[in-house]
C-alpha cells in the first residue's frame, strides 16, 4: 500500500511540483494552501508524513505542528525560506522530524521523506517491544509514555526517543553530532544546542530519582545514561 503524505504549502507553484514529484514516486498525497485547511486534512487524510510550510494564511507551520504534536506522533518535515539557527532549534524543539530549507532539490526531499518514514517505521515494528526499565524508571516508547518513581511524566516525543537512545545504551558516550543524526536523524550541522536544551529538560524531570543511574555529561564529548555496576 503506497504511503500517503500531507503538502501544507501556500505556494501553488511548489506545492504542486511536490505533489507530482510524489505521486510519480509512488506516494499518495492530498494538498492544503493553509494551515487551517492542514489541520482539517491531517485529520481526515491520515498521512503517514507530513510537509509543513512555516509561513502560512490562517495558521502558520508552529501552530499546525502543535496541533498535530497534541496527540499524534505522526513524521512532520518542514519547510521553509528561513535558514536562520532559531528557526531549526523552534521546529525541533516543536518537534518536527526533519527541516528543510528553500530552495531545495526534489531529490533532497524524496530522500530525506524516505529517511524519515524509515526512522518512523523501526520505531513501530519489530517483534520487541520498545520498553527500557530501570530504578524508578520506564522509558516506554510503544506508548511514548515515561513513568518516574511510578508516576507518568508528559514528555514530548523528542525528549523520549533521545533519553531511549541514551538508555539503550547504558554507560556508552555519544557525541551531541552523534545524537542529532541517530534520534533526529539527519546531521544538523552547527548547532548541538538543540541536544543540550533536549538534556536539560530531561534533567528537571530526572535528577535525584535514583541513586542507581543518572544523566551524565562527558566534558568535551558529549552525554551518557550512567548505570551503576554495567560495564
């Protein structure tokens, strides 16, 4: 079954060359020219992935996204003119998937949708079960849910999968460039704070739970998830 994908994009020019580039590669797309009308198709349409214009009419690409982070996880590129630092940091902070800058090359988009879907799709199958149980910690990313000393702690889908990377591999250092291609899943180059404001607000929510593992910041490297007594 072909997967389908949502242009929420002003432009009439661009967004009917993605939406021919797509349905030539196979996809199955509807269109929205404004973010009220995205709201209202991602709910009817069902995308598996979404592409997201910032400047919108009605409702700009930030509140769209919110809308759609408020109970759905699906995959969101975005896209946008503005290649500024803060305009990355908000979207993945927001919880976009993936950014992309205008202009930009079809081939770009194609591979970076496919990149993306790929991610999306380890996260949902495979026989295990995305379950890491530690000391007064479940980091549960079936559910995306994170439970503190058994109390469940709202956690935007970012922040989970980041600590779930850690976790999975107690004890290990990853560089912040490290994380940003393995959890975001492209190389965003030049800005390793988006990992840093990530920790620091996982740290609010973990630090002093238990003495058994921590957070932990390698001075020049990057992170770890520290568990006592593993090699």
């Amino acid at each position: 079954m072909s997967k389908k994908v949502l242009i929420v994009e002003d432009d009439t020019n661009i967004a009917e060359l993605l939406h021919l580039y797509l349905e030539k590669e196979g996809f199955e797309t509807a269109v929205a020219n404004d973010g009220g009308k995205g709201v209202e198709l991602f709910r009817s349409f069902r995308p598996d992935l979404v592409l997201l214009d910032i400047m919108l009419p009605v409702m700009d690409g930030w509140s769209v996204l919110k809308k759609i982070r408020e109970n759905d996880k699906t995959p969101v590129i975005m896209l946008t003119a503005k290649g500024e630092t803060q305009d990355k940091v908000a979207g993945l902070e927001g919880g976009a998937d993936d950014y992309i800058v205008k202009p930009f090359e079809m081939k770009e988009v194609l591979a970076r949708i496919h990149a993306v879907l790929r991610r999306f799709g380890g996260d949902e199958s495979g026989s295990g079960e995305k379950k890491l149980s530690f000391d007064k910690l479940v980091i549960n990313l079936d559910s995306y849910e994170l439970l503190v000393d058994g109390k469940r702690v709202d956690t935007p889908p970012k922040e989970l999968e980041l600590l779930y990377h850690l976790a999975a591999s107690p004890n290990r250092v990853f560089t912040r460039n490290q994380l940003l291609d393995e959890v975001w899943g492209f190389d965003y180059f030049g800005d390793s704070r988006t990992v840093d404001v990530h920790i620091k607000r996982l740290r609010e929510k973990l630090e002093g739970v238990s003495d058994q593992w921590s957070l932990k910041t390698v001075w020049g490297v990057g992170y770890k998830f520290e568990v006592v007594g593993k090699q």
